[in-house]
C-alpha cells in the first residue's frame, strides 16, 4: 500500500473556494444577492475603456462574473502570502456585490462587524 496523496491544492481551487465562500457570506446579508449567480471565468473578452476588467456584473441577468487571472495578476498584495492573497479576492468579490447593489463596499458587511 502507497501512503495517501495530499489532496490538490492550486491557486484555481483556492480562488474558487474564496469566491464562493465571499459569495455565500454575501448572499447570507443581502437578500437581494440570494439569487444571483456568481461565475469565474479565466479572463474577460478584451479590455474596456478602463482596462482590463476584473469583474463583469450584468444586473438584468442576475449574473456577476469575477476574472481570476486579472485579480490574481494584476493585484498587488503588500504580503505575498496565502492570507493576503485571499483577502485580495475576497475584495474583488464585495466590490462586484457592491457594483449590483448600487453600493459603497464596506456598506456590505453586516452592523456587528462596524468599529
């Protein structure tokens, strides 16, 4: 018998798992997020008149489309660690939610969490 294999860990799955679990925190505050379709995609079509977008959000379809090379690529954490470079993607995602809602980002997170 083999010893077991570590389970895989990359940098796709990690980004999955942050979108999704920004996303569902999310869904959980806002009730107007609890039907919206959160999606990764590698990289948009092409630029914007502002660049490269990092998200996609398209209101009438419910639907918000996060970038995963642009976030990871051309974001600068001040620490390249693994806390960081979540916390990066968990912003891109409050910011998209924003974005739909019409908001400014820090209003997102629930009253407990204000200082």
């Amino acid at each position: 018998m083999r010893p077991p294999l570590p389970p895989l860990d990359t940098r796709v799955e990690r980004f999955d798992l942050a979108v999704g679990t920004a996303a569902e925190f999310l869904r959980s505050a806002w009730t107007e997020l609890r039907d919206v379709s959160f999606e990764i995609a590698d990289m948009p079509l092409g630029p914007d008149p502002d660049g490269i977008p990092r998200w996609r959000v398209l209101t009438a379809e419910k639907r918000i489309i996060m970038f995963r090379i642009p976030i990871e690529r051309l974001s600068h954490p001040h620490r390249d660690d693994d806390l960081h470079r979540r916390m990066i993607v968990e912003s891109a995602v409050f910011r998209a939610a924003a974005q739909y809602l019409d908001r400014d980002p820090w209003d997102l997170g629930p009253e407990r969490f204000r200082f």
